[in-house]
C-alpha cells in the first residue's frame, strides 16, 4: 500500500440541485485534503441539475477539480457509476454533497485502507434530524435484507466509503441498471471493515428522497439482491392449496354425514377473496422480477456525459 505522495486520492461527489451546499462542501473538503500527504482529485458529477450546480462545480478555481456533467438525471446510484468509472486515484473515496458525510472522515478511512482493506465504509451511530418513521422504516429494510441474503450488506450505511483500487475495478464490471449501490459494494467482496461516525442532518437544501422514492429504493434493494419473494410466492401457494384440500375433505365428509344445507356463504366469499389477494399480489412480484428483466435485456449503456473537464493535477504529478 502506497504511503507517501506517489499515489493519488480521488473524490467522488455525484449532486443533484446542489448549489446552495455545494460551495460550504468544496471549502470543507479541500481542507481536510490539504492535510493529507497525497495527490487529489475531486469528481463533481452533475446529475442532471436543474438549479446553478454546474456553474458552481465549473466555477471552483481548484486544479484537483473534475467536472461531469451527464446528458440528464440519472439518479444518484449511477451519477455516482459516472464518477467511478471516471476516478484515477489508487483510492476512491464517495461522498454525498450534502455535507451529512463528514469529509474530516476520510484521513481515518486512508488510515484503514493503508492497514490493508478494501472496502472501508462509513458506519452512522445516529441519525440526527430524520423522521422516526423513516428511520424505523430503515431499520426494517435491512433487517429483512439481511435476513435473507448471503452477502452481508452492512446496516446503517451510505454510499460514503473509501474503496481500493482493485475494489473499484470489480464494481466497474457490473454493470446492471437496477443499481443497488450498497448491495454491489457489499457484493465484491474482498476485506472490509467500518469505521464510525454521527450522521449529521443536511446542511442546506432539501433531502431527494420522499417515502414513495424510499419504497422505490427498497424494492430496488429486494428485487436486485434476493429471490426470497418469489421463494415466499411458492410456498404461500403450497400451504394456501394444503389449507384448501384438507377443507375440502371436511367439507365432503360433513355433506355426505349431514346432508346438504345451503350454508357458508361468508366462508366461500372469504376462501375466494382471500385466494384473489394472494393471486394478484404473487402476480405482483413476479411482475417486479419480470420488468427488471426487461430493462436489464436492453442492454443500454447507463448514462452519457454532455462535458467532461478532468482535473489537471494527477498530470503534474506524472
Ligand atoms: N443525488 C444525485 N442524483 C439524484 C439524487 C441525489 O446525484 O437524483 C445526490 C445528492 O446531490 C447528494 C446525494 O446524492 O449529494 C445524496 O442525496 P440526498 O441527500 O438527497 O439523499 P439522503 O442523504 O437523504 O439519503
Ligand atoms: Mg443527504
């Protein structure tokens, strides 16, 4: 591992409607940069902005600064790809623009990654100013996600992480288009490790993210993980046909002893609705699964880039 100026960092910072933060962002940043005994790159990636975002990125007079701007809102998870596939540092820290992810961090996340990780990723001990709705919400989220699935995907993250050169190298494969971000990183495998921080409530702007967008990117955290919702389909469908026959022969038994009253005009409504909703809802997931499918069939490259201005500072170096 690399310990003197010889190598470089590289900052990856994908924003969207960012540019009251963005220049608080960009001093902190450098200063904690400053401090460090390496080369430095900071990626902007511009995601479609429809605000100053990119006169404020273009605007910073910093030869460590790289600008990309993509064609339209892609969405974080690939603004963030953009940024990546970008990225020439021997280290790729990402980062969120919004100032929740303290960059004071990052000397702590070199620290581990020279000690010989990959993967360091940044672990929030509190959420402070955030809803308890949405953090219980989050709370399930990974609690099922964990539950089900072979690769650990680590609880209370971001994306803000330090990855190795090689672990960027693997991400560059994937390429789907259902980006499940933490899911990926987590996927790579390779030696990973947290370090711990306080999350801190966004400096300026509003958050991206609304409930229905969360249920989104829940779904998107589910359907591009695991199959265990299909898997829960099968067997809802066993245990419901069981249920039903061993009814069935009830039902038989009491005709043949008893005679045939009309009755049970609730219970055949209840069996037949019930039986409806499950239906529709397997329908359902499968229907989840199958467009995903679809959109991963197509094959389409994630994003284009209107401009791309590199930062000038990794050729000085050379
Ligand atoms: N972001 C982006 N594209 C989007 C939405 C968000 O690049 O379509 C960026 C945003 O500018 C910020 C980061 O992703 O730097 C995290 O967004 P946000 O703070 O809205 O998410 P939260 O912190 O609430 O998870
Ligand atoms: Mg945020």
């Amino acid at each position: 591992m690399p310990t003197n100026n010889q190598w470089t960092l590289s900052i990856v910072v994908p924003a969207f409607n960012e540019e009251e933060v963005l220049p608080a962002f960009h001093q902190r940043l450098t200063k904690v940069l400053e401090k460090l005994d390496c080369a430095s790159e900071i990626l902007y990636v511009n995601d479609g902005s429809s605000d100053a975002t990119l006169k404020v990125m273009k605007g910073f007079r910093d030869p460590r600064v790289a600008v990309i701007d993509l064609s339209r809102n892609f969405g974080k998870e690939i603004a963030l790809t953009a940024g990546l596939d970008h990225a020439r540092g021997e280290a790729v820290v990402v980062i969120d623009a919004d100032l929740q992810d303290p960059p004071e961090l990052i000397p702590e996340l070199i620290a581990r990654w020279q000690e010989g990780y990959d993967v360091v990723f940044a672990r929030r001990s509190a959420r402070d100013g955030e809803s308890f709705l949405k953090k219980s919400s989050a709370k399930l989220f990974y609690r099922f996600i964990q539950g089900v699935n072979r690769v650990k995907i680590p609880k209370d993250t971001g994306d803000f992480r330090l990855l190795s050169r090689r672990a960027v190298e693997a991400l560059k494969q994937l390429r789907e288009s259902h980006r499940f971000m933490k899911g990926l990183f987590a996927w790579i495998g390779y030696p990973q490790i947290a370090v711990t921080y306080r999350r801190d409530p966004r400096f300026a702007g509003k958050t991206k993210w609304n409930y229905w967008h969360l249920w989104n990117f829940a779904l998107e955290g589910i359907t591009s993980f695991t199959i265990t919702p299909l898997k829960i389909a099968t067997y809802l469908g066993l245990v419901t046909s069981f249920g039903s026959f061993t009814y069935a022969l009830f039902v038989i038994y009491k005709t043949l002893v008893y005679g045939d009253p009309v009755q049970g005009y609730p219970s055949l409504m209840v069996v037949v609705l019930f039986l409806g909703g499950v239906q529709l809802m397997s329908l359902g997931v499968i229907g989840e699964y199958m467009g995903r499918m679809f959109n991963e069939t197509k094959q389409r490259p994630l994003y284009f880039i209107n401009s791309f201005s590199p930062s000038t500072v990794h050729d000085e170096a050379k």
